[in-house]
C-alpha cells in the first residue's frame, strides 16, 4: 500500500512495497551497486531510498509517479528477462514524459519467429502502421529513431508469413569522406560495411547462420543503388538506406522499380547528406512530389524519438537548435 507525506510546497515522498519477495529479482531490479535505481534517479531528478522491498521514493509529483511506475513494471518484468542500462533507457523513452499525446496510443506489433517489436512512442508506432499499410513509405529523421531497424523488422515479418519472397537491401554508393576505391572486393562488397546496421538487425531477428544462408540462396540481396537501374522488383520488401545520399535522378529511378506484390521503405536523415553541394538531396526533393499520392505515406521523426543513448538526443537537439539559429541570422 502506498503512503504519501508532503516534503514542501513541491516535492513529495512516496513509499511502497515490491511483491512477490525473491532476492534475485531484486538484485536484478537493482542492478550492480544499484546502478539502474541511480540511472532512474537522473533521468526523473528523483531521490530512491530502499530496505530490500521497502521503497521511499522522492520528487516532484508528475515524476514521482511515473519512477514508481517504471520501478513497479520493471520488477515485473524480472519474471522473465534481465534488466540491462539499455532497456531501462527504453522504458524511459516509452514512459512519455510531459507528452500527454502519448499516453493513450494503441501499439501496433510486428511478429517475427523470435519475439514480438513494437515501436516506442507515438511516431514509430504510426511508422510501424505505415509500413505495414502502405506499398511505400519514407522514415525521415535523425539517427537512433528506429528507422532501419523497424523496416528491417517489417521485412522479416512479410518473408515469415509469405507475403514476399526475398528482402532487398539498398544502399546509395555515396562516399561519406571515405574513398570507396581503397577497399577490397566489387562495388557490393564495398557497400556491404555501410549495410552494417541493416545485417545487425538481421542476425538478431534472423540469427547469423539463416541469414547467411538467406543471402546465399538469394532471398536476401544486397544490391548497391547503381545496380538497380532497368530492374523490376516484384513480390519483394525493399528497403532503402541513406536515401538522403540519392540525387533527384537516383531517386526517381529507385522508386519506379516498384513492381506487383512489392513494398518499399526508404529511410534517411535530411541533416546529413553527403552529396556535393550543387545536388539536390533526391530524399529532400521527393518530400514535395509524392504528398499527394494516398499509397504512399510519411513518417517524420524527431529528436524526442530517439532510443539510443540519452546523449544522443542531447546532440541531435543542440545541432537543430544551432541550424535553427543559423536560418534566423541569414
């Protein structure tokens, strides 16, 4: 049962008891020398106080209430998983703080063989819906939203249940102040690093060893942008990376190899593109032409949709602050 003293005009102080008692639970709770309960401390800029399942929690009231309800979730999910920095970072992305928008979403699932992914806040929730309602849909954002890895999600989905045959991975062959020409092997070869976060997902959802034979038999293909031209792609999940790194041209040409049975993903970060000045980002271009066309859908991330380390968010606001800055002064 919960009890509530009032600290002062602002803080409170509430104390709970975790049930069931069982010590390896609270030790993974906990983490090592109580790391995860200082990790919710300052993130919440609240105080955690406890004698094994006595817990006193301290701070202002909006806040308060979502760390006991962090710390309650997260003692029930010790029933089946191990609590690590990375997930408590993601139940704090998931906890929608201050966003009241959020807090009444209906999360839509993708259902792979190894476990079911859905999206984390109202963004990637509609991107998930998206993805799985539309022929072609475009992820545009900053990096660690969830973009790749999502559609990755969704191509392994659609191969599982049948609804594909084979997933096709692109990547636009754009040096990003690294010389293509001095690494080994053919042009696909080369790409095959910068495909990296896409593998990454595979093998998690896939594991290594399907994949690589998933690749082998060709229903998995890694394919540089340069060798899509006079292709048609039929019964296949698409997904292009980096689409920032597209010129009008390149981009016009990938997405008119659309074939029957097909669904396309094109991601990419309009803040971050590597082409040469006097080119015109195809990503950027395509936002503007394609707004009107009902089968193909948009979905625009932000800084607070990030998931990787909270740092990250930090970095992706301070540079649009500094480009908002930049504008205004021209």
């Amino acid at each position: 049962m919960n009890t509530l003293t009032i600290a002062d005009s602002k803080e409170s102080t509430i104390e709970f008891t975790l049930e069931p008692v069982d010590n390896e639970r609270l030790m993974n709770l906990s983490g090592q020398f109580d790391q995860h309960f200082r990790q919710l401390e300052t993130r919440l800029d609240v105080t955690i106080n406890n004698r094994g399942y006595d817990f006193k929690v301290s701070g202002l009231p909006a806040k308060l209430q979502v760390a006991i309800n962090l710390i309650k979730e997260l003692y029930e999910t010790t029933k089946t998983d191990t609590i690590t920095p990375e997930a408590i970072h993601l139940y704090l992305q998931e906890s929608s703080l201050g966003n009241e928008d959020e807090k009444d979403i209906v999360y839509t699932t993708i259902r792979t063989k190894r476990g079911i992914i859905r999206g984390r806040g109202a963004n990637q929730n509609n991107y998930i819906r998206n993805m799985q309602k539309h022929d072609l849909t475009f992820g545009i954002g900053p990096a660690g939203t969830g973009k790749t890895y999502l559609a990755v999600a969704c191509a392994v989905e659609a191969l599982e249940r049948d609804e594909v045959r084979r997933i096709v991975l692109v990547r636009p062959a754009v040096e990003a102040g690294e010389k293509l020409g001095f690494l080994p092997g053919d042009l696909s070869q080369k790409v095959d690093p910068y495909l990296r976060p896409m593998y990454d997902a595979l093998y998690e959802m896939l594991g290594f060893e399907k994949v690589a034979r998933l690749i082998e038999k060709n229903v998995i293909e890694v394919a540089p942008l340069a060798y899509m031209r006079g292709r048609t792609l039929n019964d296949s999940f698409i997904i292009m990376d980096e689409a920032q790194n597209t010129t009008k041209e390149q981009m016009k040409m990938f997405l008119t190899r659309l074939g029957f049975g097909s669904t396309a993903v094109v991601t990419g970060d309009i803040t971050q593109i590597d082409l040469p000045n006097h080119q015109q980002s195809g990503l950027k271009h395509v936002i503007d032409i394609l707004q009107e066309i009902k089968e193909v859908s948009f979905s625009f991330f932000l800084a607070k949709d990030v998931v990787r380390h909270t740092l990250v968010k930090s970095i992706v606001k301070a540079y649009d602050r500094y480009e908002e800055l930049h504008e205004n002064n021209k």
